[in-house]
C-alpha cells in the first residue's frame, strides 16, 4: 500500500489521534524503519506519522525518585546525559556500546523498545533498573495513560503488549538506592555497528559479598529480551565466594534459551552466559 | 503514485525548497533532487557513514533519515565545508596525509570528522577512532586518514 497521508503533529494528542485512525506507521528516528522499509521487510502504511516535534516526547526529568526519560531521546543524549551517568550508569555503557556516532545521534530510546529486536542494545540494562513503559492512547476523547513493567512488555522477537492506538511516550526508571552496582557486558566481533551475539545486564545493592535485589538480564539468547528469574534467585543474597559464582553462572547457563544463527551457535550462546555472568560477578564481588 | 511533499529547509546556510516523495531518504533527496552529490550512496543502511550530513548540529547517515524530517531543520554536506574553516583544514589535511585513496568515503569522512572534532577539540588518536567508527573505508587507508584527522586536533601523527 502507498502512503496516502503524512503528518508530523506538534502536540501529542494530536499524534494519538492519527494514530488511533489506524493503519498507520510510526516515525521516530527512522534508522530501522527506513533500510527495513527499502528492504521489503515493512510495508508503510496508509499513514506515516513522524513523532520528532511531540514535545511531550523528548527530555529526560527526574521526578522524585523516578527519572522519566522521553520515548523520542537518542541515544547520544542517554550516553551523555548527567542524571543518566550518575544513576544509570550500566544504562549508559550500553549506549556507548550502539552502532556509530551517526546512529546514536539518531535513534531512539523508544524505538529500541518498541522494536522489540532480543539483541536491542538498552533492553538488557532497562529491564534491570526495573524500567516501566508508558502507552498513551486517545480513545474516547482524552488521553489516556497506562504504565507496563518492561519485564512484561515483550512478548516475542519484534512484538511487544502495546496496541496499535497506543503510542509508547516515555520510560519511568526508579532512581536506585544508594549501594547500587550495575554492569553491563555486550559481545560482538566488532566494537562498533555491531548487533550483539550476547548481551548482560547484571544490577544490585551490594552488601560485603552479597547482592541483594538482585537483577539479571540477557539479551540475545532468547525469544525477547529477558530477566533471569532463577539466576536472580540464585544470586539474591548469596556470598559471592568463587564456588556460589560458579554455581550461579551455571543456573544462568540452563536458563537461557538461545537458538543457532549467523552470529552464533546456541551452544557458544550459552557458553558465553556462563564465562561472562562469571566474570561479571566476580568483578562485582571484588569491587 | 506516492504521496508528495514540498518541504523547506537550511541547506548549507541557504533556505532552500523540495518537493519530496514522503518514502525518499534525505540522501536521495540531496542527489537527485537538490542535485548536490558530494555526499555518498554506498550501503543504503547506516552502516559505512559514507553518506553523513550534519543535522542540526549532530552528524547522521542521510540514507536513514526520511528527506521529509529535513522539514524546519540545518542540514550541512561535504559542499558546505568548502568555506568552513575547520572543514578546510581537514580538507588541506587529508591532502597533506595522503588520507585519500579512491575517495569514495572522503566526504563521509570529513564531514564526520568535522561534527566529531566540533565536539572533541583536542581528540586523542583513540578518540577519533572511535569518532569514525561508523565510517567505512574500503581501501582501508585508515591509518592516513586518523593521521590527517589527528593533525587537526593538534596531535602528532
């Protein structure tokens, strides 16, 4: 189908009420939409919306103890920005980890997520610092808001519970208490313009050799991205003697569901869960 | 029939006006429409940076970007860096560094350089490679190229 009508609103309820027309495309910072659009892999529909001047999407605020960051920031301003450095820093690693200088200063935030890829660079660390999604939708009149915890917002490779009405606005992460640590490990064959063979997330509040609300999340190995429910439960609370680290890299091994592709064997997948949740904790337990 | 666009936009400091199918990249906007082809069609999916713009003060592939978000913004090519101060020495650096091989990523390369050094003054020479990470050269001239770059940002090749 051709695109029949373009628009690039100015407010957003006026995007939610292009969009809640249905069949439509949404735009945000185009690095995906535009090669996989020229490839054939997505076919515009009926109407293109371009988000870039909804306000209400852009900024990153703290309120309180939630910092809201704004679904339409780049990944260059995550990367650098002061409130993301000093309370998310795994966050901003990943960032640093995507593509190019050139892609990072067009990508979205939002649309990492909203693509839903199980290798998407800021999942990982987003689901360990319990990062909750923000939908919008303009049903009957009036905007309406609903919050999604990114754990549950994923529900297969590229497929996500927000409805076609629903536009993701923003993402809600909980400043973390103070003893926070958080890593993040990517692995590709190259630094840059790379899509990850693997990717962890590892976050908690340490105290002496324990982690306590311990977070664990992998990218790539499985359908979405995912938390580690029984490695987390393996790791909560647990001293972190090389011989507990062994046995919880082991959990995150048997956990992990990862398929063969051209980047990488299931079982070099799995391999790679086990040596770097390894060497992660241990890093995290001599820090 | 695609649905049509004319849109208004900065080109390399001029107010300029296209008409655009809403599909069309910004970099087939730049060569075939506004008709200015320094800046370079290679792999179409954001991967070799050989068609870098600077938007609004941020360098991007022009080959991602839709041609109808130009619409109210900046954009500067490897055309507009002729009278830039710092494009032309990166210009003269290149020459002087022998940084230019087929020449097919140079104006990539040196707009890129430029929005990088714009923000990293006195980038060291790991700095710029990561600056141009996103730059493919297929020649693989590199160590020329982060050499000429390096002369720029003051440091010894």
């Amino acid at each position: 189908m051709a695109v029949e009508e373009y628009w690039a609103p100015t407010a957003l309820p006026a995007a939610l009420e292009h969009l809640s027309a249905g069949e439509v495309t949404i735009l945000a910072g185009g690095t995906d939409l535009m090669p996989q659009s020229h490839a054939g892999r997505v076919t515009l529909k009926r109407g293109l919306l371009n988000l870039r001047r909804v306000p209400e999407l852009h900024g990153i605020e703290r309120d309180g103890a939630v910092v809201r960051v704004g679904a339409l920031c780049t990944i260059g301003e995550l990367m650098v920005d002061p409130l993301v450095r000093a309370h998310f820093g795994l966050l901003a690693e990943a960032c640093d980890h995507f593509a190019s200088d050139q892609l990072r200063n067009a990508a979205t935030v939002g649309g990492n997520v909203c693509n839903a890829s199980p290798a998407g660079d800021t999942l990982p660390p987003l689901l360990v610092l319990d990062a909750e999604a923000e939908l919008a939708s303009k049903p009957n009149g009036s905007v309406e808001t609903r919050r999604v915890p990114l754990a549950e917002f994923f529900v297969g490779p590229g497929r996500t519970v927000r409805a076609p009405g629903e536009l993701l606005t923003a993402l809600w992460l909980p400043v973390p208490p103070a003893g926070f640590v958080g890593r993040f490990f990517k692995f590709g064959t190259r630094p840059a313009l790379d899509i990850a063979a693997i990717a962890i997330a590892i976050g908690g509040v340490r105290a002496g050799r324990t982690l306590t609300a311990a977070r664990v999340a992998y990218g790539a190995v499985a359908p979405v991205p995912m938390r580690a429910r029984a490695t987390e439960r393996a790791l909560e609370g647990t001293p972190l003697d090389a011989a507990a680290i062994a046995r919880i890299a082991g959990v995150a091994r048997d956990e992990v569901r990862p398929i063969d592709d051209v980047r990488a064997s299931a079982w070099y997948r799995r391999e790679l869960v086990f040596n770097m949740t390894k060497r992660m904790l241990d890093d995290v337990a001599q820090a | 029939m695609s649905l049509k666009r004319e849109i208004s936009f900065v080109l390399n400091g001029v107010r300029t006006r296209a008409t655009v199918p809403v599909e069309m990249s910004a970099l087939a906007m730049l060569r075939e429409v506004v008709g200015l082809t320094g800046t370079k069609y290679a792999c179409g999916e954001g991967e070799c940076g050989a068609c870098t713009v600077i938007v609004d003060g941020k360098s991007v592939c022009s080959c991602l970007m839709f041609a109808v978000d130009c619409e109210d913004r900046e954009l500067t090519t490897i055309e507009g860096l002729v009278r830039d101060p710092l494009g032309e020495k990166l210009e003269q650096a290149f020459v002087e560094c022998g940084a230019v091989q087929c020449g097919f990523c140079t104006p990539g390369m040196i707009v890129q350089a430029k929005n990088w050094l714009e923000a990293h003054p006195h980038a060291s020479r790991a700095e710029i490679e990561r600056g141009i990470e996103g730059n493919l050269c297929r020649c693989t001239g590199y160590v020329k190229i982060v050499d000429a770059i390096a002369a720029v940002a003051g440091r010894e090749p």
